[in-house]
C-alpha cells in the first residue's frame, strides 16, 4: 500500500505516542511512503515556534526525507487540491469545524493523485475513503 504522511502522523512520531508507534507500523508495511514538501515546512514552523533550535528542526526534516519520497506541488496537484479544499471546506462546516488548512488539501489530493492512503489523525480528513485514521 502507498501512504501519504501528514504532518499529524509525523509530529506523532516524533513525540513517541502510542499513535506515533501506530503510524511507525503503517510506515514500516507500506510498499511506498511520501510526504508532501509543504509538510517539511508545517513541521519547521511547528518545532521553531516552539523555540526548537535549527540543528534539531533539520534533524527531523531529515528523518522525514530518508523515510519518505518528497513529493513537490505541481500543477496536477495544485489543481486537484483546489478541488480537495472546496470538499474539506463543505465538510467541516457541516461538522462545525474550523475550516481547514490548504496544507491538508494538498495531503488529500497527493495521496489521490498518488492513489495512496493518507496516515492522519486530522479530523478534517477524517471518514475520507482515501485515509488511514490513526485516533
């Protein structure tokens, strides 16, 4: 199985959490792992916010890409994340939630694109046929 990595699963990882080690066996089963560039940046916003220094974030973002292929915002991609916005978009307001970032519009439609399963504990993704839920 191909999955997509969201930050969500990542930051889990890296905290060590039962559902880092639930993400850690999908990663290990599956026959191809990706994460989407703009999660390299969620991850670097997160850790430097929180007063992380740079050789810690960079370590991170190293694990990240020796574990996954990185895969870059094209124009197949930004056209099928607009569509997975609009979508993401509808269902949090009907579930009366905040609305969602572009950043998970764009794991949404990578793993489309890549016709993988995204490994999220994000509710905005939550109840997608496309996703692999980790809560």
């Amino acid at each position: 199985m191909k999955i997509v990595v969201d930050t969500y699963a990542w930051i889990e990882i890296f905290i060590g959490s039962k559902k880092g080690q639930k993400a850690r066996d999908h990663i290990e089963k599956a026959t191809e792992v990706y994460t989407p560039d703009t999660v390299l940046a969620e991850i670097a916003r997160k850790y430097l916010r929180e007063g992380s220094n740079q050789d810690d974030i960079k370590d991170r973002l190293r694990t990240i890409m020796e574990a996954s292929d990185i895969t870059p915002i094209d124009m197949e991609v930004a056209l099928e994340a607009a569509g997975c916005y609009m979508l993401l978009t509808d269902e949090a307001k009907k579930q009366g939630l905040k609305a969602p970032s572009l950043f998970d519009a764009i794991v949404l439609a990578s793993a489309r694109l890549l016709e993988g399963k995204v490994l999220t504990g994000d509710e905005h993704l939550k109840g997608l046929p496309e996703i692999l839920w980790m809560g």
